[in-house]
C-alpha cells in the first residue's frame, strides 16, 4: 500500500515533470541526422523543413506559401535539396513551383495524384521506400482527408509528416474519402512506433482540444496535452511535433480503432462542431 506521503511525493514529482516538458520547446529539434524546424504559412498551416547536420541537404514539406521558406533558407547555410508533397490542396503545394524555379530543388509525390499535383521530378509509388542523402523515406498511403493523400515516414529519424490525414487532437475532413478509409489510414498511423513525432500540416491543436474534452471530459492524457498546448500557444510556439503515443492516449479519433460506426459519428459530430 502507498502510504499518503509517498503519494504527495509521487504527485509532486510528476507535476515538476510536467512542468518541465510544458517549458520546453519543441518546435525545433534534432532528430537523427536531420535538423526539424516547423515553418508557419498562410493562416495556419505549417511546412516542415529538414536540415541535413552534415551536407546541409534541405527536405522541405508541403510548402504552402513561398516567403517564409525563402526568408528561412536565407539564414540558414544549406541548399534547398527536395520537396515532398502530401496531398494535392493549394495550402500544401502553393509554392512547390515557384520555389523549383529558383532554387532548382526537385519535387516528389505520389504517383497516384500525379495530375493534380505541381509537375514532378519524382514520382513515388504508395508504399514504396526512398532515400534522401541517406536518409530512408516510406511514402504510405492514406486516403480519406483526399483519395491520393500519402504520408511520410522517417523510420530510423522517427518523425512522421501526415499532412491533413492525422491532426494532434483530430483528423482531417472527408473531402474526398469514405469513413472506412480514414479510419483505416488513421490505423496505419497509429501502428508506428510510439516514440514517432508526428508532424502534421495545420495548428489545429486547440480547437481540436476543445471538441475533443468535451466528447472526452474524463481523460487525464487529453487534459495534460490540452494543457501543454495552452501554454504553448501563449508563447506563440507550434504545439507541434508531438509524440504519437501521446496522440494515441488523447486523440478521440485514434480511440475509435476498429469501430468505423463510431468513427463515422463522432468525425460527422466534429464537422457540425463550432
Ligand atoms: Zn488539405
Ligand atoms: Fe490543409
């Protein structure tokens, strides 16, 4: 039996844990041999560009809109190496283009949505493995949010870049996909390693967090991670990337495994949220 004391001292030692993560940053990082940095666009949506520690090579993600990137690539001593593409949504492929032209970067997409996507230099099949200085890229299929959406996954970096398919806290919309293929490609997702660092294409957190705690009043995962986010936000930073197994234990989206009746219901539900 815990005596009460031992209890106090349990409790106050997660809260300075807490504490410590809820001040630490984690809009930058090292993951691997790559530097991540998360780059706001537009209203809010994020890029992701990753800086090579030794060659510089840089692989950007979904770039939305082109200042910011060619303000970033102006501080930085590297090169503009490839740009990866999640799905065919002007948010996500504004700038692919424009940036191709000056900086002579190659774009890579999925195969499948090759004719709505910017033209590419590389096309990848869903489910195939590429590398990029080394470096060994998985491109997974994940209709729903569109029917061509891919996802990347670094395995051996272990980051995850889900474009508008798994958001912290939420999903994306069903423009194109059936309810049954979003869950399974939120499924695909969730089955990656725990320690995986999502990094997906909007600042959804709050807004997601506010449907998501009143669906789920009762869960200490989601509150902490809510909590976290405030905090976050109110120092202007990303609330992304964020640990999958943090989304695994809060996003009410990826607590519908196996249940596409509820799936379906609470994904109509969040459409009508406001
Ligand atoms: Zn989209
Ligand atoms: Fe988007």
């Amino acid at each position: 039996m815990i005596s009460q004391e031992s209890a106090r001292a349990k409790s106050a030692a997660v809260a300075r844990r807490r504490a410590k993560l809820v001040g630490m940053p984690r809009h930058a990082g090292r993951y691997g041999a790559w530097h991540l940095f998360v780059l706001p666009a537009l209203s809010d949506n994020y890029m992701y560009a990753l800086r090579h520690a030794e060659t510089g090579a840089v692989v950007l993600v979904d770039p939305g809109e082109m200042a910011p990137v060619v303000n970033w690539l102006g501080m930085q001593q590297c090169c503009l190496h490839t740009i990866l593409l999640t799905h065919h949504h002007q948010d996500h492929i504004g700038a692919a283009a424009g940036l191709r032209d000056v900086y002579g970067c190659r774009i890579l997409g999925s195969a499948q949505d090759r004719m709505r996507l910017p033209p590419l230099d590389y096309e990848a099949e869903v489910g195939e493995c590429f590398f990029i200085e080394g470096e060994r890229i998985a491109m997974l299929g994940v209709p729903g949010h569109t029917l061509g959406h891919v996802a990347y996954h670094l395995p051996d970096a272990g980051l995850l870049f889900s474009g508008d398919t798994l958001f912290s806290l939420g999903c994306g919309r069903l423009f194109e996909g059936t309810p049954e293929m979003m869950l399974e490609s939120l499924e695909m997702l969730a089955a990656l390693p725990d320690e995986t660092m999502l990094c997906c294409g909007h600042e959804y957190t709050l807004a997601n967090a506010r449907f998501a705690l009143a669906h789920d009043p009762e869960n200490a995962a989601l509150r902490a991670r809510y909590e976290e986010a405030v905090a976050l936000r109110a120092r202007g930073l990303p609330t992304l990337p964020v640990p999958l197994h943090i989304e695994k234990a809060a996003n009410p989206f990826l607590r519908t495994m196996g249940d596409v009746t509820r799936f379906a219901k609470l994904r109509a539900l969040k459409d009508a949220f406001s």
